[in-house]
C-alpha cells in the first residue's frame, strides 16, 4: 500500500513551519525575526503569520531583548525519552481548543497496518461524540473520517481494505457499491472536507480533512447532530484551518 501525496495549505504551512524551528533551534542564544527571515528564507510577512502559532503552540518563546529561542512544547516532543506520552498530550490540547472552537466532537483518525481507526478524541456535554454503534475500523467505507483515510491509499490499497472489510449498509444513505465508492474516493479534492450526511448513523452528519504525515495517512473529523447540518460547512472549513497545528506536533 503506497501513499497518495497531494500537498495542500496545511503541508505547505508545516514545512515553512519546520523550517523555522530549524532556524531557531540553530541558534542557541536566540534569533530576532529580522534574522530568521534571512536565515531561514521565509519572508518577513509569512513569518508574521507563522510566529504567533508556534509561540501559542509552546514551541518557541521570546526573551526579553525580543529574540526568539527553542519553547518548553518543542523540547517535550524533541526529547529521547516521554516522546509519545509528550504527544498525546499536545494533540489532546489542541482537539480540546478545536473542539470548543467549533461546538463539536472532534476526532483524530489514522490508518495503521491496514486499519482506519479513531485514536484519540475530544468531546463534551455541548458536544457529545457519535455513539460507535458499529466499529469504525469495519465501517471506514461510511464515515467522513474513514473515508477521509482511504482517500489518502492508492487504488490498490482501497481495494484491498475493501476486500477485507466489505460495504455493509449501516443506513439508507450508506454507499455500498465499491465501483461508486472508489469512483468518488478518487475524484475526492484534496483541498475539500469529506463528508458524512448520516451514512454511518441516523441523526449525524460529519467531515473529515486529511492530514498526512510521513507514510502514514491521518485526518482531523468532527460530528455534529443532523439538526445542525447548516454549520456543518462552517465547521468543516475551520478544521481544515486548524490541520497544520495537528500535522506540525506529528512532525517534529
């Protein structure tokens, strides 16, 4: 099973990201924004834009003089030891902002030795997570995170979850056609949210966008009830924006 690697926003935000980082790490005794820019041949505009997440985002700090050092976040996830636990813990702060941001469960998808599964979440009393009435891991084919995952596979690794898990009719808007279904998995655009209108269960609808990083495909997702569908574009569009935040913690 290979990849499919269709850059988007988020991608192109984590590598100037990285590169950033890199630049700050470099210089030990700190660096002011003026020689960042020269340093890491990002401009001073797109630096502008970048600073004050990676700052929020704990992975580098001012000092007083204004210059820019290495933040406590990226020593965690740099470290040798108490990496995983340090990531955990990173995304779970963001989907908890993500999801009071949005008013909505939202979910952290990531396909693994030929499984699409759910591996960590964030939800509430005002934003309940849908009830896993059938195991995501089985019903990939009829959820905006799943097929968010398989969309990510080239057409032989589809197949071959296909194969394996089938196209069970969980409700009547279920696709259960493997023809229609790859058909639409391969249209899908990159740049746009999959979507879930009540496929897996009665009464959600849900979206997914992609976020791959190394050779492993992953998504951010979120469930809403069907009497608030109208927000679900709204919704959508800021997880899309809040990807590169999620993809630049899997990437350090």
């Amino acid at each position: 099973m290979a990849l499919q690697h269709k850059p988007t926003a988020p991608h192109h935000s984590v590598q100037d990201a990285l590169r950033a980082l890199e630049t700050v790490a470099r210089h030990s005794t700190g660096i002011t924004d003026r020689e960042l820019a020269r340093h890491s041949g990002l401009g001073r505009e797109r630096l502008t834009r970048l600073l004050p997440m990676l700052r929020h985002e704990g992975y580098v700090e001012q000092t007083a003089d204004g210059a820019y050092v290495t933040g406590a976040a990226l020593a965690r996830l740099g470290a040798a030891h108490g990496r995983e636990e340090a990531l955990r813990d990173t995304l779970q702060r963001t989907l908890d902002r993500l999801r009071d941001s949005v008013g909505a469960a939202v979910y952290l998808g990531r396909y693994v030795d030929g499984e699409a599964d759910i591996v960590q979440y964030a939800d509430g009393p005002a934003a309940p997570r849908v009830h896993e009435w059938v195991d995501f891991r089985v019903a990939a084919h009829a959820t905006a995170a799943g097929k968010s995952l398989l969309s990510q596979l080239d057409h032989a690794g589809r197949r071959d979850h296909l194969a394996r898990h089938g196209t069970v009719r969980l409700t009547s808007r279920t696709i259960t056609s493997d023809r229609l279904l790859l058909s639409r998995l391969e249209s899908q655009p990159p740049t746009m949210p999959v979507l879930d209108l009540q496929e897996y269960a009665v009464g959600t609808v849900c979206a997914a966008v992609p976020l791959t990083a190394g050779s492993v495909a992953g998504c951010l997702a979120l469930s809403l009830p069907v009497e608030h569908a109208h927000r679900l574009r709204r919704a959508a569009d800021v997880l899309n924006r809040s990807a590169a935040r999620v993809l630049l913690s899997l990437a350090i």
